[in-house]
C-alpha cells in the first residue's frame, strides 16, 4: 500500500497511472479524494478518467466538477480502479489535486482465502446436528 497522488492545471492537463508489472500481484489504485488547490479561479473544473471497461475497451467518464464558489472538494469514498487509468483536467485551469492509495494484492491470496472459505464452510457442515421434529401430543 502507497499513497500517490497528482496535480492537474493548465500546464499538467493529464496523468496516467499504469500500476507495476508484477506476474504475482494485482495493483489497483482506490481513488480518496479530488479538490480545488491553492491559488484557483473561481470557473468550472472538470475532471475525467480514462480507464477499460469489462470488455476491455478504453472508456472515459467525468468523475468530478468543482468550483471555487460552490463545491471545491469530492470524495470518492476509496473508488477502485484498474490500471492503467489516464486523468484529464477537461476544462478549468487548475489546479486540481487527487490523492488516493495502491492497493497491492498477491495474485496467489485469492485462492488461498478461496480454499479456506471452502475448508470452513465443510467444518460448518460437519458441526451442524440434524433437527428433531417436535413431540407433541394431541389435547382432547
């Protein structure tokens, strides 16, 4: 886990974030926070994100719209995107501050926690009794 972050203004309209090459992690970059920094005008910033669809297929979206005078911050509450994602300050000029963390993940956990929820799933079944139906008897 690492804290990257990045600003973008008229002069660094665009940062990309490719991530490592590494064959027995996965990293994925959780989006925190998107603010107005120092020194802003008071005009509409827009940010976008350039990032693959499920089809793999780039895609790009607004993500966030700030302005001095009414909304100069938008959390993103740890948004997870997979690299490699481009940001873009599509109009406004700046600057505009994003902070989030990457997450590092060994490739081999996953099926390791798999096998485990398995193992214990059996031992639940193990440990569970068959109900016994009720005796009761008929008043008269």
């Amino acid at each position: 886990l690492y804290l990257p972050g990045c600003e973008l203004s008229s002069k660094i309209s665009h940062y990309t974030f490719r991530g490592e090459e590494d064959d027995d992690c996965e990293h994925n970059l959780s989006l925190c926070s998107i603010s107005l920094g120092e020194g802003v005008r008071d005009e509409y910033n827009v940010v976008e994100v350039t990032a693959r669809n499920h089809a793999n297929e780039d895609i790009t979206v607004p993500i966030a719209t700030l302005k001095l005078s009414c909304q100069t911050m938008v959390n993103l509450n740890n948004f997870v995107i997979e690299p490699p994602v481009t940001f873009r300050l599509k109009s406004g000029s700046g600057p505009v501050l994003l902070s989030g963390e990457v997450i590092v993940v060994p490739l081999d956990m996953d099926s390791k926690e798999e096998e485990d929820e398995d193992d214990s799933d059996e031992e639940e079944e193990e440990d569970l009794t068959p109900i016994k139906p009720a005796n009761k008897k008929l008043r008269k």
